[in-house]
C-alpha cells in the first residue's frame, strides 16, 4: 500500500501543479508554507490583492507596482508574482498565513494530499458489513436533521450474480 501511495502522490502532486494556475482570469496560486503545507489562494479582483498585499504579504507596494497593478498585468507577470509570492509565505507557518488570510478576506484552501484527506476533521466515516468482517468506509454526504443514513451490508463476490444475469438475459 505503501508503494501505492508514493504513486498516486506523485501523481496527484504533478496534476496540481498543472491545474492550480495558469493564464486565468483570477490569480489561483498554490504555495508551500514553512511547515510543509500547501495553501491555495483566489484573488478574485484588484481590491482584494490590494487587501492580500497589504494583510498577508506585509508588502502593500505589491500591489501598486506597475508589473502587478491589475489582473493583465499579473498574468503577464506570472513567473515573477509567483517567485514574490512564494519567498514571502514559504516563510511563514500554514497557521501564521491562514489567519492572516482570513483577517484579510481573502479566499484560501489547504490542499490535501490523500492522507490529510483520510485524515480530514470533517470526513465522516461509517462501518458496514462484510463477508470477511466490518469495513471502515467513507460516510455518505447527505444527512437528514443530522440522522446517519445506515449502510448496507456489502455482497459476497458474485452473491446477486446469479439474479442479475437473469435480469439481464437475452429473452427470446
């Protein structure tokens, strides 16, 4: 599983990468802060990178200066805005710039990797039935009034085979 895993991250890390960014309309950046978390952050129009330069990069000539001024100008720039970026929050810990990003109003998210994910505060999780003993799965989303939906017992391979074939078979 272990091997596995180390796949699908690196996987997952090259897909992030190449979808987080790019010539947008909005400036999505995908940084790593000191503690080795990444952070995803939406600046949605000028006035709100005037708020993240000044709130959570402490640098509000960020956000005047001619290569940054407006959208267009920072999609242009994107290598440089990046690199600016980056040396300033890698410096800091995911705690240190989600307060200050919230402070800010400024629009964030952790990016998880699929541990983090598995291991995600708000992800419930439900036991069900099977052959082979109780499975610990993922809880399905909807609630209703906060009741659990029940799970049901998982098949035994090919346990309804026999009936969904027939179902299925060709009637002549």
């Amino acid at each position: 599983m272990h091997k596995l895993f180390d796949e699908f991250r690196v996987r997952f890390f090259e897909f992030r990468r190449s979808t987080c960014g790019g010539d947008i309309p909005v400036c999505n950046h995908v940084t790593e802060v000191s503690d080795g978390s990444d952070i995803v952050i939406a600046i949605q129009n000028n006035r709100e990178w005037l708020r993240f330069c000044d709130g959570v990069l402490r640098r509000p000539e960020l956000g005047t200066i001619g290569a940054y001024k407006d959208n267009e100008s920072r999609c242009a720039n994107r290598t440089a805005l990046t690199e600016d970026i980056t040396a300033i929050i890698s410096l800091e810990t995911e705690r240190e710039i989600r307060e200050r990003l919230i402070n800010s109003r400024i629009a964030f998210a952790s990016l998880n990797d699929l541990r983090a994910l598995s291991e995600h505060p708000q992800l419930r999780r439900c036991d069900s039935a099977t052959p082979s003993g109780v499975a610990h799965l993922v809880a399905p989303a909807a609630q209703h009034d906060g009741a659990e939906i029940p799970t049901a017992a998982i098949p035994a391979l090919d346990e309804h085979g026999a009936a969904i074939r027939a179902e299925f078979a060709a009637k002549e």
